[in-house]
C-alpha cells in the first residue's frame, strides 16, 4: 500500500501560480506513475497530469496543457505539479494518486490504487 500526502493548496486570483506537492511513502515500487486529478463540487473527478517514476515520461490533460507542469524528484519520492495561469475554471480539490501495480500508462480513476487526502485549490476571478 502507498501512502499518499498533498499539500500546496490555497487560494490564488486568476492568472496566478501555485506548486502542489504529493509526498509518497509505503510499497512505491510496485507502482509506475503517479497521477493527479481533481474534483470540483458536483463534478466528477477528472484526470489532469501523470509522471512516470523511471524516466519522468508525463501526460497531461488537455484543458491544463501548456499551462501546468508535473515533475518528480525521486530521492524524496515527491511529485509536484506546476500551475501556472491559473483559471476560476480550475478551482477544484486536488488529489494525487498511485498507479496500480501492473497498469504502465494509469489515466481513470480505476487505474489508481491509492490516493492521498485532498488540497483545496481556489482561483478568484
């Protein structure tokens, strides 16, 4: 099991900048990438960026594409995810998440075994 910790959130007005932080600690090894989504009230909850631990290969949804940059440091089994200009449409609770063992390129929700608490992020227009 992988635990998962976020932290990095707040509130910031459009066209700012915020750094989340996922720290990884439990069985990392069994898992090939860590993902983060996010949640907005009454949404689902949707996929925004993935890492792969070896090599850092990365994917990223559409809607944050160019904007936001997701990036790992290994030796303190640390994701982190960029965002820059910032939009009130990104305003949601973001969770990052470990892929299942076995699933190479995780993207649904099913895909992810683990998942951490949960940072609120919110854009003021």
């Amino acid at each position: 099991q992988v635990q998962l910790v976020e932290s990095g959130g707040g509130l910031v007005e459009a066209g700012g900048s915020l750094r989340l932080s996922c720290v990884a600690s439990g069985r990392t090894s069994g898992s090939y990438a860590v993902g983060w989504f996010r949640q907005a009230p009454g949404k689902e909850r949707e996929f925004v960026a993935r890492i792969h631990w070896s090599g850092g290969v990365t994917y990223y949804a559409d809607s944050v594409k160019g904007r936001f940059a997701i990036s790992r440091d290994n030796a303190k089994n640390t994701v982190y995810l960029q965002m820059n200009s910032l939009k009130p449409e990104d305003t949601a609770v973001y969770y990052c998440a470990a892929g299942r063992s076995g699933v190479y390129f995780p993207i649904r929700v099913a895909d992810f075994g683990s998942w951490g608490q949960g940072t609120q992020v919110t854009v003021s227009s």
